[in-house]
C-alpha cells in the first residue's frame, strides 16, 4: 500500500483550529468529492475492480507473519493522540498486524485522491460524511455488511447499538460502506453567568415544547447588551456555517428538511422554498437584520464566532461537540449546552442536523480479514469506550454515549446528555449527501449569505435556488 508516515509519529499531524468557517467547510468538502471523481474514474479502468469486490469476503488468516495496514485520516495534534493511543492497544492485542499512520494534508484527501488514481490506495480510510458517496460510486470502498454478515459477536455487541440515523447515513443503495467511529449533530451552546444575572433558566430536553422560537428571542433580547449605541455583547454568535446552521438545524427543528432524502437525494427533491424552510432560513436572518440580537457576518470576520462567545462578547451559539475542547480549557468560560429552538412547524420536539465520520476499507486491500479485525475494533467497544473517555468526540454507539465514562469526560457540561439523547431519540436529520454537492454548493452559499446580510428575503430567492439545485444533481443521474 502507499507511502506513509509510521503510526508511532502522530507528532507529524498539522495543528488545525478548533473551528470550521463557514466558507471553509463547504469548499474543502467541495473540493474533496470533485478530487474523487477523478480518483474513481482511474479505478474504474481496472476491469477487475467489481470482480474483486465480491471476491472480498474475509478470510482465514495466515499464522507467523506481520502484516502492515495503511490508515490515513485526518487530525489535528490532540486527535492524533487519542487514534494513536486505539492503535496502540490494537497492536498489543494483534501482534500480527501492524498500522501505519497517513495524514490528511493541508489541502483536504489531495493525497488520498491521487493515491487512489495511482492504483495504490490506502487499506483503511477515515470517511467523511460529505465526501464518502463519491468514492463508493467509483467502487473505492468495500461493502462492510459482506463481514458482519459473518460476525455474530459483533452484530450482537455493536450494531445492535448503532442508530439507525447515521447507518443509514453511511449506506448507499443498501451497501454500507463506513463504520461510524464519531457524531457531529449540533446543539446549542450558552454561557450559564450570563443566563444566571439575567434570571434566565435553560431547557435540558429535546421534547420541551416550551422552547419555542418566540422563547429564545425573548432571552436573546435580554442578553443582549449595548454600551453608547453599540452592542458589547451579542445575545447570539452563528458559530459554524450561516447556510448549515440555518437550512439544516433551524430548519430541522421548525419540522423541515432540505431534502425528503437526504443521502443521494434524487433531482426535484430540494425543499429550501418550502414553508417550513424559508421560514427557519428569514427568522435566522432576522435575528441580525431585524432583532439586532445576533453578530452580522461583518462583525464575525473580525472576530468568528466562537471566539466572540469565548470571550463573552456572546451569550449563545449553535454548533458541534468539536468546538468543547477549545470551550473547555478557556478560563472563566462557564457554559453548559440545551436544545435547539422549536419553530412553529415543528411540533411536539425539537431536531437537529447529523453528522460524523468513520473508517472505510479499500477494495484493492491485499489484506481485507485483518482490515476487519481493525475496523470492528475501531468503530466496536473497544475503540468507543478509549473515544468517550477522551471526550473529544460524540462517540457513535448508544450505550457509550449514555455511559459514565463520556459524561466524566465531558463534566465541562452539566448536561452533556443533550447531544446523545437527540440521537437515540432518532430526532435527527442528516446533512445533504450527494455527489451535485461540488456543484451546488457554491450558489447555495452565495445565496443563503445573501438572505443573512439582508440583501435578499428567503421567498424571493430560494425558489430559484432549488431549480438550481435540482438541476445540477439531474446532471448526476
């Protein structure tokens, strides 16, 4: 397999920031599935490809020799630890099989993409939501059920506590191609001194129907603050991507979704001009526009986000668990997290968006059976139980995230619960999965920041967007 960074160096990793720009997120996301296409239109040439696919059946594995697995993933320093740490405990219970670090680069799967163009893929890929469709298109990836079938002890102590939600995520066609390993649903963050002088009181359940959108604008009227005619403090940051936020969480939780089907959505099936939506994506805009309560797009290139609500300049914010490590190391930040706003369209509980990674094996692995005993590894108790008690990730199994050791790890937050809860709930809905995302996606943000500064009103323009939308996933078939 290819070139790679030994797995007992994770010093290697390059530091990234705790945070996701709204612009970053998408392009890079973008950038990385239009890469597959090319990567996958090289793999297809090998008319052998399908053929060993299904040949890829696990198999009896050969006593008294090593063999190397290639991982590559992506990570920042702390990570990059806590994988190397899983490998560790791995290696020393499976002296035959060794592991080998490969890091994402600065530019997101370029070295993946043309590894795979190249013929000489990695065995063992982390996946990312946005970008795994592509690659299990070109026929990069294997089929996972083709081992579990044969796994009883795993279906038995680790599928049965997957959600449902984030397999179905992961599938395609009713192949699965990525084990789930961590979640990035979202939730909303608040600094607790702030709600405290104000005589404000939080909800800690998602099925609290008095959360309403009207409820939450009255708080963040009343933590807002101004000092000579300018605000101080912001009652409300938008923390991660204006246009996710407001079109897949907002909009979830007022009853709607950007699309019916959200993994490989078919051409005609964009919502955002539907009620439920366009209403979530004005109100969110509004909050800026209208209310004067949240930070506008101006104020946060200064100053993003969840740096304005680290240094108290903001009171709340809607965004992932990715953000608690910086939160929770930075002093005098007392902060909790609660559910998202109900809007008028979403009944008797509130939703948020799904998200997350996990670990995918090549289809042109020479050695698929000891790539199983890694990944069942990995994604199973073993690698979610080190995954809770490190507390830098969601981890992806119901029992683990309502265990002791994930609520220990993240004590930070008297109700870490709030993410976990949302997901055995089944009160998710997932991000846009398809393989138009390269195309549509750059309209979509140019748009949607359009609504968020005012210069458009979601009725008028949304329309057009879903033709646009539609018509470049047509183009997919």
């Amino acid at each position: 397999m290819s070139t790679s960074t030994d797995s007992t160096t994770p010093d290697a990793v390059q530091p990234t920031t705790p945070g996701v720009s709204r612009k970053t997120f998408l392009t890079t996301a973008a950038k990385a599935v239009a890469g597959a296409a090319v990567a996958g239109a090289a793999l297809e040439s090998g008319s052998a490809l399908a053929a060993g696919q299904r040949a890829h059946l696990p198999e009896i594995m050969r006593k008294g020799s090593q063999v190397t697995l290639t991982y590559y993933f992506g990570a920042n320093p702390a990570e990059a630890q806590v994988r190397q740490k899983i490998f560790n405990k791995f290696m020393a219970a499976n002296p035959d099989i060794k592991i080998v670090s490969q890091l994402d680069g600065t530019t997101h799967l370029q070295k993946f993409n043309t590894e795979v163009a190249g013929g000489n893929p990695p065995d063992l890929t982390m996946s990312w939501e946005l970008d795994y469709p592509a690659y299990a298109k070109r026929g990069v990836y294997l089929d996972l059920h083709q081992f579990i079938k044969h796994d009883s002890q795993f279906q038995h102590q680790v599928m049965s506590q997957e959600y449902p939600a984030v397999l179905h995520m992961f599938s395609q066609n009713g192949k699965l191609y990525v084990l789930p390993e961590q979640i990035t649903d979202t939730v909303l963050y608040y600094n607790k001194d702030h709600m405290a002088a104000a005589g404000l009181k939080m909800p800690t359940s998602w099925d609290d129907k008095t959360w309403t959108w009207d409820k939450f604008l009255s708080y963040a009227k009343k933590l807002t603050q101004t000092s000579g005619g300018r605000v101080t403090r912001y009652g409300y940051a938008e923390m991660w991507g204006w246009g996710l936020t407001a079109a897949n969480v907002v909009a979830a939780a007022n009853g709607g979704n950007w699309f019916k089907q959200a993994v490989d959505p078919k051409a005609g099936s964009s919502n955002l001009s539907s009620h439920d939506i366009s209403q979530a994506i004005q109100w969110y805009a509004d909050l800026t526009n209208v209310h004067k309560v949240a930070a506008p797009s101006a104020a946060l290139t200064s100053q993003p986000g969840f740096q304005q609500f680290m240094a108290g300049k903001a009171s709340m914010g809607i965004v992932g668990h990715w953000f608690y490590s910086a939160f929770s190391t930075t002093k005098g930040l007392n902060f909790d997290i609660a559910p998202v706003p109900i809007g008028p369209g979403g009944g008797n509980h509130s939703r948020t968006n799904l998200g997350g990674t996990g670990i995918s094996i090549s289809a042109k692995t020479k050695h698929p059976e000891q790539a199983w005993r890694f990944v069942k590894y990995w994604a199973g108790l073993q690698g979610q139980n080190v995954i809770a008690r490190e507390g830098l990730w969601v981890p992806a199994l119901k029992n683990i995230g309502q265990s002791s050791s994930y609520t220990h790890s993240n004590s930070a937050m008297a109700h870490a619960k709030v993410f976990t809860n949302v997901l055995k709930e089944g009160y998710v809905h997932p991000l846009p999965i398809s393989r138009a995302w390269p195309d549509f996606s750059i309209p979509w943000t140019t748009i949607m920041t359009d609504i968020w500064d005012g210069k458009q009103s979601a009725a008028s323009a949304l329309a057009a967007l879903d033709r646009t939308i539609n018509s470049d996933i047509k183009k997919y078939g």
